[in-house]
C-alpha cells in the first residue's frame, strides 16, 4: 500500500471517529437532554487532538519518504552512469549557486543536491523533471585544497570547501553542506563525520 493511500484511509478513520463520537452525542441529547455530557466533550477534544497529531506526523513522514525516493532516484541514476562513485547528499551555499550561476546561468538550483566523488572527478548532480542533471565537473587533477568552512560565522554551518581551478586556469571554489542522509534536511555540523569525510575528499585529490 502506498504511502498516500495509508494517509488517506487514516484520514477518513479519524472522521470517522469523529463522525461517531458527534452522533452519539446527538443521541444522547435527544434521548436524555438532561445527561452530563462532560465525558462526551473530553472524548471529543481527545480525539481531534490525536487526530491533529497524527495527521500532522503522516504528512511530514510523507514529505520525508519523497524526499528520500527523490535521492535515491538521483543516486540510481548516477550509479547508471558511473557505478564505481561514492554519493554525498547535500545542500548548497550561496556561494556554489553563484558558482552554478556563473558556470549554467539557466539552471536555478534546488534545495537538495547530491556529489559524487569518482576516481578522476567530483561532481555536482540535482534531479531535475525526474532526470539526472550534471551541473559542475571538477577534475581531482584541478583540485587545490579541500577544507571545513563555517559559512555562516555562527560555529555550526559548517561546510565542505573545494577550491580548485577551472579550465581557464581561474580559482573558483564550490562550498556545500552535507545533508545526515538521504531525504533528511538536517545538516551535519562539525565533528567526525564530516571531518573524516573531508579527510578522504583530501586523500582522493592526492591520489589523483
């Protein structure tokens, strides 16, 4: 069953529920206008709340299974191309939409975007209608330095910068958050996964 249709079929329970609580207080109006209708209204006011409640926690967990069916449709894609690269799911700065905008000033970037980082290349990669797009290519032979930036000033945007030099032989840097996984929209701050990943960014630009 999908994801829609089990929100669905919970929504109609709820009214359900609902529906039910509202005629059986109806009957009981009709049939003792004098009954203590306090246990009535708690059950009522229980009720929509837990309904409110789980409505609101269905939605966002929808919201997060298609984003995470969104990137690993991306990284399948990517994997089609190049099965050997190793996927980072991320977020871009202002400064790497600039870049992109310098680099495809047609292209305006999403919210989400994932680098893959193969054995000669790292690339930016954003779905796009339900396609694949390359956006940037950046050569481990045209890498200069990989470091942490906090891009923010505020001690925990902390994100990944690749400085390194174009094909007209000019220095751009890329700069990119690192989302916790796929589909999530928390970033991960300064500690040993993002410092170990830059580690291997580094290793691979010396390999190279």
């Amino acid at each position: 069953m999908s994801s829609a249709r089990r929100l669905m079929l919970l929504r109609w329970g709820i009214v359900g529920v609902w529906a039910a609580l509202l005629t059986a207080r109806i009957i009981v109006v009709a049939t003792s206008p004098g009954a203590d209708l306090t246990y009535f209204g708690i059950a009522e006011v229980v009720a929509i709340t837990l309904g409110v409640v789980v409505i609101a926690v269905a939605v966002v967990r929808a919201q997060a299974i298609r984003r995470r069916r969104e990137d690993e449709a991306l990284a399948l894609a990517i994997r089609r191309i190049d099965p050997t690269v190793w996927l980072v799911p991320a977020a871009p700065t202002p400064e790497l939409r600039t870049s992109i905008e310098s680099v495809r000033p047609e292209v305006s970037l999403g919210h989400r975007v994932t680098w893959a980082f193969g054995a000669t290349e790292a690339s930016l990669w954003e779905l796009e209608d339900r396609r694949a797009t390359r956006l940037l290519v950046i050569r481990w032979s045209r890498m200069v330095h990989v470091g942490l930036e906090d891009v923010h000033g505020d001690g925990r945007s902390w994100a990944i910068a690749m400085h390194y030099v174009r094909p007209d032989d000019t220095t751009a840097v890329a700069t990119f958050l690192v989302r916790a996984a796929p589909g999530s929209r928390r970033m991960l701050g300064r500690g040993p996964r993002l410092e170990r990943l830059v580690a291997d960014l580094a290793r691979e630009r010396i390999v190279a």
